[in-house]
C-alpha cells in the first residue's frame, strides 16, 4: 500500500466549504451567522435537522449559502436518516490533499470540492444509556456512524480540515478567523484534531462498555 507523505502544507486555510451536522445544536445561533459574515462567499452543506435549524438562523442569506447534502451528493438520505453523509463526495472532500495533483483531478472528476471545516457532534448514546430500563435496542439505535467517521476523517487531514466536536470552540474558530482573514491557522486545526479523536475514542469506549455488560438473555428479549 501507498502512503502520500505531505512534506509541505500551508499554515493558514481559508474557510470556504464547510459541513454541519450536529445533534447538539447550541451556538448555532451565534457561530453561523458570523461564519457567513467573516466569509461572505462560504458555502454551507447539511442534513437533517441541522439544516432546518441553519434555515431558520440564516433567514434570507440561506438561499446563496446553504445546501442540503442530499442535493449536493445527489444521493437522498434513507428512511429515518440511517444513511446521510456516508458518501463518496463528502469523503473525498474531507480527505483531499489540495497540495497533491491527483488528489486533485479526483476532485474535479466528481465535481467535489474540497470541506475545510466541520462541525460535527454524535447522537446522545451516553445521555440514552442513561436512562432508567433503557433496552439494548433502544442504545443500539444511537450508536452514531455517520459522524464519527466524518470526524475521524477531518482530524485525520487536519494539515488542511478544521474538526469541530464541541461548541465551546465555536468563539476560538471565529477570532482566528477574524485575525487571519478567514483563514485558520495549522496551530489550532491541529489542537481540534487532538480533541477529535479523544471525542471519538471516549464515544466508542461507551458503547463497547455498555454492549460488554450486556448479556444474551437482554440482547434476545428485545427481539422476541
């Protein structure tokens, strides 16, 4: 297998597509608009929920900045939102290298364009799990796919992708970008990245942790 090795990177990555999907959608309200103010050409893609809740903070301005996923993959989402970013497009934006050429061609070929942010947090397993009597069913229900792989994937190309999983960030991102003509620097796409993954990995230790002190008995009297 063949590995590209980025050798040289630009500090500062101007935020020109970005991707929300977010179950926790605090700050919304004060992140979005002064996104679309620091970058009047951003443009916005998201699913679901989030992108009702982006139509209604962004009023008028929706129409020239925000996209349905759907629409921009071309692929609906599933009944019940079971599969709505797990697409070719979406990934070959978050993981593009813009510095490698084929990388590149790849982009053009399926009219992708590179994402350079995305805010991205999970379903509530935890908060569910939580729950007096909750049943293996109704936990197996909220284990997120969808956005931990796109987390993963932005924190992995964090030489260009800035991964948000909290909104606490939200104030962080925006002065940056203020400072640096809408443009985030290597130093804190690399500390996003840092805390993405601990996100993810403390995600995935709650659902092994909770599936493991579950036993058979519990698992089939869902079923029956």
């Amino acid at each position: 297998m063949t590995i590209n090795v980025v050798e040289k990177i630009d500090d500062m990555v101007k935020v020109r597509h970005v991707l929300v999907s977010v179950s926790d959608k605090s700050g919304l309200d004060g992140f979005i608009p002064q996104l679309v103010e620091i970058n009047p050409d951003v443009q916005i893609f998201s699913t679901g929920g989030t992108f009702g809740r982006l139509q209604e903070i962004l009023g008028s301005k929706a129409s020239s900045c925000l996209m349905q996923v759907s629409d921009y993959t071309g692929q609906p989402e599933t009944q019940g939102g079971l599969v709505k970013t797990l697409d070719f497009k979406i990934y070959l934006g978050l993981l593009t290298e813009t510095y490698n050429d084929a990388h590149k061609s790849d982009l053009e070929r399926t009219q992708a364009v590179p994402i350079d942010l995305v805010a991205v947090n999970l379903y509530p397993f935890k908060e569910t799990i939580s729950k007096p009597g909750v049943t293996v069913e109704q936990a197996r229900g909220n284990i997120d796919i969808g956005g931990p792989c796109m987390i993963r994937a932005a924190a992995k190309n964090f030489i260009r992708v800035a991964s948000v999983v909290d909104p606490s960030d939200y104030d962080s991102i925006l002065s940056a970008m203020r400072e640096n003509n809408g443009a985030i620097p290597l130093t804190l796409r690399f500390r996003l990245a840092q805390k993405a993954f601990e996100h993810t990995a403390v995600y995935d230790r709650t659902i092994a942790e909770f599936l493991t002190a579950r036993n058979y008995e519990e698992v089939k009297a869902c079923y029956q």
